[in-house]
C-alpha cells in the first residue's frame, strides 16, 4: 500500500481497493497537500452524486462517461479534464469501460 510522501510509488505496488460496483481505487502517490488516485470502471458502473471540501481534478485516462457536476451532465472521453472545486455536488456514469485519473488538494485523508 502507498503511503504518504512516498517518491517513487510503482504501480505494481499498488493496492486495488473495489469502492462501488465495478469501480476499483488505486492511492498513488500523496502528500497532506496533495493527493493522486485512479479509478477504473467497469461499463455501467457509477460513481455516486455526492460533495467534499476537497478540489478535485479529473483527466479522463480512457473509455467514456457522462459526468455531472452541479447540476450538468456531459459526455466526456479520454483526453478531457474536469474540474470539482470544494462542495460542488458531482458523479459520474461509465458508458463505455474506463478509468478516470483524480488529483485532489488537500488530500482525502478517508481514502487511507
């Protein structure tokens, strides 16, 4: 498993943890200010409505979801960046099996 201020964090070394239905997190690499995850879909798998006080980033590594942040929803493929600033009520829904890069300032301390 990562642990914090880890340098060099190999992904084979990482701990593939199931959140939700056909969705696995993987922690990389953080420090208390910052903090790198991937999470990988299966189609049809979502990524529930919900909120943090947390600004999240979210570059689409590969596949296709329609992605809603306050209220909007989007269909957004690999390539595309998304910003969720604190608060701000977003989700998501795997149209098309993928996985999503999500950097997060702080980090989120109740992912370790």
């Amino acid at each position: 498993m990562t642990e914090k201020g880890q340098r060099w964090v190999p992904y084979e070394e990482t701990l593939a943890q199931p959140t939700d239905p056909g969705v696995v997190r993987r922690i990389l690499a953080y420090s208390e200010d910052l903090m790198c995850v991937e999470n990988r879909f299966e189609t049809g798998a979502e990524g529930k409505l919900h909120s943090h006080p947390h600004t999240q980033i979210t570059y689409v590594l590969e596949g296709e979801f329609a992605f809603t942040i306050d209220g909007e929803t989007r269909l957004v493929r690999k390539g595309d960046t998304l910003l969720k600033e604190d608060g701000v009520v977003h989700g998501c829904v795997c149209l098309k099996a993928g996985a999503l890069l999500d950097i997060f300032t702080p980090m989120r301390k109740d992912f370790v």
